[in-house]
C-alpha cells in the first residue's frame, strides 16, 4: 500500500491549487480525481472566473483575495503563462442595493481604491452599458477574470513537476481513520496518508455526511452571446461585472477569446439531488435565462429595467455549472479522528 503525506481529493481550482502547493514544500502528495483535471461536470470551468477584493458578501474576504491575487502572480511566473486578466470591475444595481453597499463598504474598510460612480457617469464611461438613470455603481480597479482550465493545467504539471503523483479517473469510495491517518479507498485500490485534503466541491456531502444537511446543489446556467459591436467588450473597455437589480443579479465578463459576452445569474438555480445528475443539457429556456442577464440591449430595447448597451443578438453557446453555495456553519465538521479538512465549491 502506498503511503503519502498528504492525499488530495478532486482536481479541481482548489484541489489541483493545493497539489502543487504542498508538491512545491516537499510533501508526498497525491492528487485523485474522478474524472479529468479540468471537467466540466462541476464549478471550475467555463472559460472564465471572476477575481476581486471588493467583497460584498462581508469585507472579511479581502484579505483572504488579496492573497489569493499575490499567489495567482506567482503562479504565472512559475509556468510563464497569463492566467489573471485585469480589467477592473463594475458593480451597479438600485439604490442600496447589496451588491454595491457591500462592497463599498468592504472597499472603504481595507483602503481599496475605489469610484463611486452614477448612471450617467457609467454609461458614458462603459458603452458596453446603459443602467437605469436611478442606479448608482461602484468601480474597483484591481479586479479581473482568471481561466480556470489553463490554471489547473499548470498546477498539476507544475505539481508533477515536484514529484506528486496524479491519478485521474480513479474514484474515491471511502475515507477511514486509520492510526494516526487516514486510509483512501479507491477503485484502483487503498491508499495512505497523514492527512486528506476534500476539495470534491458538489461530491464534498458524500464524504462528510454531517455536511450534507447544511448544502443545496444547484444548476447554474452560464451563457456566452455574440456583440454587434465587439470593440465595446474588449478587456481594456469592459469590465468584469454584478449588476444587482430588484429581482435578480447577474455576473458577466467582457469578450476575450472571441467566443462571446459571457453572462449568468448570481442567485440559486434549480436543484439537483446529486452531482451526478449535472449534464451539458442547455436548451431555450437556459439560453432566455442566461439572455436575460446580459448587460446589453438585447430584444427589448425599451425595457429600462435591466443594464442596456449596445446589443448583443445571438446565442453562441450555453454551459451547465455545479454549485453548493456557502457553508451556514461554523467550526469542526468532522467529529472521528483523521486528520481531514473540507472545501466546496461555488460556480
């Protein structure tokens, strides 16, 4: 039986993140991951993930993004590629809504360089968008959008690289204590290790069932569209965004690979009762979800509801993400003793 410091379970943005990291310190770490490094049966693909220090969720994040910002620099200078994109970001919605009281807030407390800015104010200085007169906007200029799939491409070859072993299409089937460890039952066999890492985000209920109760699977929809004119999307004249309006809020990113406007909804979609049951299933009625979410005037152009620009009219593509949303609990899970820590994961 083969013996580790550290098993690492689920290869994705976190998973393979802490494979190379603890590969990079010397430990003897294995990576397992059910399917492929870089799937799209959870939450780290879809081209593009959004970066930023301006939480509105609660200004207790910043520092936590702020290192996570110095370790994503540090991982393109490792493997001489560009994975994080700064374009800044815009976040605008209705007088006091969260998403821009939040994090103007989070920005005010942790001396982040920021803008309050007005309708008419963002709409002259973003032509990608046109928000009702009545919002309000708040631009934080350190923001921007990783690529998912590049990044845990490089972690894993970078963790390789260290001497960590990677077994890809190997499933977990219990975890046990076992002495002063913990032993991983796989369908290729047991494994050992001082320590397990769960980074198996939509999996994580399966092996933490006190976590299960606390945890909601969704299907989140994420849709890419094609401008009419483009030059307003690019990187350098289009932010990353959340618009929060009285009944939904939406999350976007410019067109930087030439494959579309990419928009989704930030709230819950529909449950799943299990990981398995995600499928790249997109149809009409995903496309019109993740249309309305669009910073653009799309097809009615005179609903001043939503944040209008120039239009956006086709639909390249849909994809389908995993989420489990946050963790509404606080302190130790795992009440037998191994030596286990937890992560999930949100879309």
């Amino acid at each position: 039986m083969t013996t580790f410091d550290v098993a690492v379970i689920g290869l994705g943005a976190m998973g393979s993140a802490a494979l190379c990291d603890l590969a990079r310190r010397g430990q003897r770490v294995i990576g397992i991951e059910q399917f492929e490094p870089g799937h799209d049966r959870g939450s780290s693909h879809g081209e593009s993930r959004i970066i930023r220090l301006s939480y509105f969720e609660h200004p207790s994040y910043v520092p936590l993004a702020r290192r996570a910002l110095e370790k994503w620099r540090e991982l393109e200078g490792l493997c001489g590629e560009m994975i994080l994109t700064v374009t800044g970001i815009l976040e605008a919605g209705y007088p006091d809504c969260q998403v821009v009281e939040g994090s103007l807030e989070a920005s005010k407390q942790h001396g982040l360089e920021h803008e309050v800015l007005s309708a008419a104010e963002i709409n002259r200085r973003f032509p990608a968008f046109k928000v009702p007169s009545h919002w309000t906007g708040l631009y934080q200029p350190d923001a921007g959008f990783l690529r998912p799939e590049l990044a845990i491409r490089q972690f894993v070859r970078l963790a390789e690289s260290h001497g960590a072993e990677v077994r890809a299409r190997t499933r977990v089937l219990a975890i046990e204590p076992r002495g002063s460890g913990v032993q991983v039952k796989t369908d290729g066999g047991e494994i050992e290790a001082g320590s397990v890492i769960l980074a198996t985000g939509a999996w994580i209920g399966d092996f933490a069932p006190e976590l299960k109760p606390h945890l909601k699977l969704t299907r989140q929809v994420l849709g890419w569209f094609e401008p009419l004119q483009p030059a307003h999307y690019s990187p350098d004249r289009c932010p990353v965004f959340i618009f929060e309006s009285e009944d939904d809020a939406c999350y976007g990113f410019p067109d930087f690979a030439g494959t579309g406007v990419k928009a989704a909804s930030h709230r819950k979609g529909a449950y799943l009762s299990s990981a398995y049951d995600l499928a790249q299933d997109g149809g009409a009625a995903d496309e019109a979800q993740s249309g309305a979410c669009l910073p653009s005037r799309c097809r009615r152009r005179t609903d001043r509801s939503r944040p209008c620009g120039p239009a956006c009219i086709r639909v390249r593509r849909t994809r389908i993400s995993c989420s489990t949303g946050p963790l509404p609990i606080r302190g130790s899970f795992w009440r037998r003793p191994a030596q286990v820590m937890a992560s999930s994961s949100r879309a």
